[in-house]
C-alpha cells in the first residue's frame, strides 16, 4: 500500500469519510480498521443508479477498463442492478 493510501484511511477513520480505491492491501486495511470504502466498480454502480450515467454507459466504461488490464470481478455494472 502506498503512502498515499494510507494516509487517506487515516483521514477517512478521523473524520468519517469513505475511501475510494481498488488496492487489495489498502481494502483489507479498511476492512481491519472499519473504514467504509468503495472502487471503481461502486462508483460506476452508483453513478448508474442515479443517473449520472447510464447502465449501458457504465458497461462501456467498465468494458473499456478491462480491455485496457482492469481486473473485474464483474463483467457489467448491469450484473449489479
């Protein structure tokens, strides 16, 4: 985990805040330190359910994140709904 990340789960723990990130190690870090966070996969989720994109525009973006080497659990934000 980078300096970076870790300082903002000190920051999200002092003050309540979520962590946006898709490192492995700082997500278990968060989990251990009951931080709330979330990734890309939340984020494009979210923005799909309130409009901010659209389902099928949340597919393509993720689409594209994987064929660049995103690793996915999901395939679509579409799975999520």
């Amino acid at each position: 985990m980078a300096p970076g990340e870790a300082s903002c789960i000190a920051y999200a723990k002092t003050h309540g805040a979520v962590v946006v990130t898709d490192d492995k190690t700082a997500r278990e870090c968060c989990r251990r330190h009951g931080v709330s966070f979330t990734g890309t996969i939340g984020i494009l989720k979210v923005c799909s359910l309130d409009g901010a994109l659209s389902t099928q525009e949340a597919n393509a973006g993720l689409r594209a994140m994987i064929d660049a080497g995103f690793y996915s659990s999901v395939q679509r934000i579409s799975d999520l709904m």
